[in-house]
C-alpha cells in the first residue's frame, strides 16, 4: 500500500488525480467511501479527471462508458474494463495498492 492523499482533499463525491510511482490514478471519494482506479478510460484513453459519478459509477467524459468503481465493469461495453486498485483509510490517510 502506498499513501495516496489526506482525505480532505477529496470531498464528497470528488475525485483527485495523483500520480503513484509513474502511475496516473484518479480518487473518488463516495460519502467518505473512497475508490481508486486509473486516469485513463480503456476505449480511447480519455482523462476521467472530467467524469461524473454517480450511483458507484464513473463515466467517461468522451464517450460516456459507464464503469463500476468496485470492479472496474463497463455496462455500456463489456470489452472495455476500467482498472480499479485496492484502497485503504488509516485516520484520515487514504493508501492504494497498486501491486
């Protein structure tokens, strides 16, 4: 696991991009559930710094592909399957597994 930012600096239902050892990741914080996944949609590449979440989703802001925070499924392509990595709190750290 490695650290990955406070969580105040994601709020609710907000998303933060870090980069983690070379990795773009995006955050998504959930109601104080937190999410991470990578920054790039997997149909053309698009940033998903610029896409809504909404009901455990996030979607593309190209496309529209709708991809699932927990298992990284896209309901609109199945082909297509957005990374999602592991996530942890410890107080008010939040840590990523990226192995």
């Amino acid at each position: 696991m490695i650290f990955a930012a406070k969580t105040s600096e994601i709020p609710s239902f907000g998303k933060k991009a870090v980069l983690l050892n070379g990795k773009a990741l995006l955050l998504v914080n959930i109601k104080g559930e937190f999410f991470a996944c990578d920054n790039e949609c997997p149909h053309q590449g698009s940033p998903m710094t610029g896409g809504i979440v909404r009901e455990g989703a996030i979607s593309c802001p190209r496309h529209g592909y709708r991809f699932n925070l927990r298992t990284g499924a896209c309901a609109d392509a199945p082909a297509f399957e957005l990374k999602v990595y592991p996530t942890e709190l410890r107080g008010d750290e939040l840590f990523v597994d990226i192995s």
